[in-house]
C-alpha cells in the first residue's frame, strides 16, 4: 500500500470513529459511500462495492466495540435493549452477510440507498418519547433485529443508522437512550457480517488497519462530545449525513 491510501484509509477511519461515538452509529452510513468514492477521486485503487462492505464492516466492528466498552457505564444503558436487539440482529446480520455475494454490486449500492432514504425520513417522524421506564415489546424487538441486521450484513454496516429511528418512533424511546444502546447493539450485529465478509476475502487486511486504527483511536473521543450534544443536534448529524451519503451514491 502507498502512504497516500494508507494517510486516506487512516483519515476515513478517524471521521468514521468520531461519527460513531458522538451519534451512537458504526460509522458505515458514511464509511461505505466514502471507500467507493474518495480514493477514486484521488486516483487511488478503486474499491468494488463488495470490498467496500468489507472494510465497512471491519471499522464499524471495531469503532462500536471501542464505544461499547465506555458506553456500558452510561445510566441510560438497558442490558434488556441490547440483548434482545443485539442477538437478532446478529443472527440477521450473519444471514445477510452469507448471501452478499449472490447480489450485484448495483444491488448492494440500491439496498443501501433505499434503507438510508427509509431511516432519514423515519427520523423526521416526530413522536412523543414515553415517559419513566420505557416499556419494550420483546417481539418485536427482535422481528425489528432480524431484518435491521440482515440489511446491515449485505452493506456491511452495524445497522445504528436504522437502529437509531426504529428505536426513536416504533419504541418511542429518549434520544439519549437510543444513543446510550445502539452503539453497543450495532457492535453485536458487526460480528456476524465482519467474520463472514473476512472468510469471504472481502476485507483487505492492509487497507482495512489503517481504518481501523484511526476508528478506534477517535471512537471515544466522539462518545464524549457526543455526551455533550442535545439530542436535536444529535439527531441532525445522523440525518445529514444520510443525505451526504445517498446524494453521493445516486449522483
């Protein structure tokens, strides 16, 4: 690898772990659309979509579990959300991530758009957060998980960027603890699409370090910021950067 992919995979990283940490998502919302594009542009190797889900998976496995292990001290942490959610999700992600290589790459790119355009307009859907204890229906938490984590295995996302809205208007939980879980639910979910995509030689080993490191290093560091950040701006980071990802792919 030459030391200007390695500067750019290193930076992709970096943004991603911010991302990642002060949202709450993995990261792939951005990531994905970013590896097919920025190094072309620069006239770098050019990524097919199938290794771009590849190494989207890897950062997103790492950057959430690097949030995970700070986010589980957070009050707002519900081990009942995330055992529930996480487990389906990681068995529909490990399904999705199996049957990838049976879909075209314009196919993958389409799945992505579609559900992207899906979470941005359910974010917009204002719904009155329930108050006290929120109350979880365990089935449809995980009917929910199965089909977030099969769509996150095909893109090679941890699937925040829809946990995050189903979360917000089908469970109507607070923004802070939607936050709080989904990073931790998206790391779950990462573990079945990134050990598939691996065996599958889908994730470039030395491509995929220099993302890594960059994602671990700054994942915390945006899980602090993000602490600081009224769930309104929160919540206009994760749309704008669906827009910014989508308009990049279509166009």
């Amino acid at each position: 690898m030459d030391i200007v992919t390695l500067i750019t995979m290193l930076l992709i990283g970096v943004f991603g772990g911010l991302v990642s940490g002060m949202v709450g998502i993995g990261g792939a919302i951005i990531i994905y659309p970013a590896i097919l594009i920025i190094p072309s542009l620069l006239g770098l190797h050019t990524y097919t979509p199938y290794l771009a889900s590849g190494l989207a998976s890897s950062q997103v496995f790492f950057s959430t579990l690097s949030g995970s292990i700070k986010a589980k001290s957070n009050p707002e942490f519900s081990l009942k959300l995330v055992l529930y959610m996480g487990a389906s999700t990681l068995i529909g992600s490990t399904v999705g991530a199996f049957f990838t290589q049976w879909f075209s790459t314009t196919a993958v790119n389409i799945v992505y758009i579609v559900v992207a355009i899906l979470a941005l307009v359910l974010l917009f859907i204002k719904v009155k957060p329930q108050e006290g204890t929120p109350h979880l229906n365990r089935m449809l938490l995980i009917l929910f998980g199965i089909g977030i984590g099969a769509i996150s295995g095909i893109v090679g996302a941890g699937g925040s960027f829809m946990i995050i809205p189903v979360l917000l208007v089908f469970f109507k939980l607070p923004m802070n603890t939607v936050v709080a879980n989904s990073i931790v639910i998206a790391f779950i979910s990462s573990i079945g699409s990134f050990v598939i995509k691996l065996f599958q030689g889908f994730i470039p080993i030395a491509d995929a370090i220099p993302l890594v490191i960059g994602s671990i290093i700054f994942a915390p560091i945006g899980l602090m910021i993000g602490k600081k950040l009224p769930s309104v701006v929160q919540k206009w980071i994760i749309s704008i950067l669906i827009i910014i990802a989508v308009i990049q792919l279509i166009f």
